[in-house]
C-alpha cells in the first residue's frame, strides 16, 4: 500500500475531511489532496506531524503494512477488554471468597483443637485431684496402720514386761518356760503385724 492510500484510510478511519485534517498540519486542503492523490508528497516535518497524529510510525507511513483501527474496531476492543476485565474480577472475587471461607474452616479447626485442649486439661485436673485424693487417703491409711503398729509394739513390750516380772517371781525353771511363751507370743505378734 502507497503513502497516499494509507494517509486516505487514516484520515477516513478518524472521520476527518482533507481541510480537517489540513488545519491540524497547518497546510491547505488542496495540499492533503496532493498527498492523497500520489502527485507530491509531504516534507519530513509534516511526516512527522502525521505519524504523532494517527499514532503510527513514519516507517509504517512510507513503507509495509500499517495499522488503521477504525473506530468500530476500537470499540470492539474495548468490550473485549471490559469482558476480561469483569472475568477477572469476577474470578478474583471467587478466589477472595474461597480464601476466606478457607480461613474460616481454618478458624474452626483451630476453635475445635482449642476446645479439646481445654477437655485433656480438665481432665488431666480432674486426675491430679483423683491423685492427691488416692495418696492422703493412702497416707491417712498408712497413717492409721503405723498407729496400729504402735499400740501392738506397746502391747508386746508390756506383755514382755509382765513375763519378766513373773520370771523374777518365780524362779529358773519355770523363767525358761515363760522365756519361752515369751519368744512365742513375740513370734505371734510380729507375724500378726506383718
């Protein structure tokens, strides 16, 4: 395509007239007209004017294919740029969405893990009573079994005196003999205790 076909098509594609477009460059309509119809063409200057005018390059001007979007097809353009835009947001409203229904079973998860926590230390509390409860009774128990003991220790102790006195009492003969009672209620009362 020749510079005066594709400067026909810019110009047409902006909905301009040749004295439109002629005042912008500051040349006579009859000027854009020579351009158009191939008889001269513009100075470098003015190249330049047109290519910032149209948006093109002054290669794409004077040389290869250039690129007219019409104002349909930038319409066009734009309805497929505010579809995907409207997708993506869309889309990111989903992903928003997701992430903090995620968060929130997250939230769940860690208010459950809490609660269960909080059971196992109720219940090791519980324990600890249950414990301390088993231990004083096995300590008042125990208790209770030495105070046992003591009074059999005592009792034993006064037995063995009496024997004593009776053997002083009583001579040898019959000393050996509660000697021996003695020993055998003494045998008697430590296997009752233990």
């Amino acid at each position: 395509m020749m510079f005066n076909e594709k400067l026909i098509k810019l110009r047409k594609a902006k909905g301009w007239s040749q004295e439109e477009l002629g005042e912008f460059l500051n040349v006579t309509r009859q000027t854009i007209s020579k351009w158009e119809l191939g008889q001269t063409t513009p100075e470098m200057d003015k190249l330049i004017e047109i290519s910032k005018i149209f948006d093109v390059s002054i290669d794409e001007l004077t040389k290869g294919k250039t690129n007219i979007i019409k104002e349909k097809d930038k319409k066009i353009i734009w309805i497929v740029i505010s579809i995907v835009l409207i997708c993506g947001f869309v889309f990111g409203t989903y992903k928003i969405v997701k992430t903090n229904k995620k968060k929130q079973n997250e939230k769940e998860i860690i208010e459950i893990t809490n609660n269960i926590v909080q059971h196992i230390d109720d219940t090791m509390d519980r324990t600890k009573e249950k414990i301390i409860n088993n231990q004083n009774q096995t300590l008042e128990y125990s208790q209770n079994q030495y105070s046992e003991i003591n009074e059999k220790q005592e009792k034993i102790l006064d037995d063995m005196q009496e024997i004593q006195q009776e053997m002083i009492q009583n001579g040898s003969e019959q000393q050996k003999e509660l000697l021996e009672k003695a020993q055998q209620k003494q045998q008697q009362m430590l296997q009752n205790i233990y």
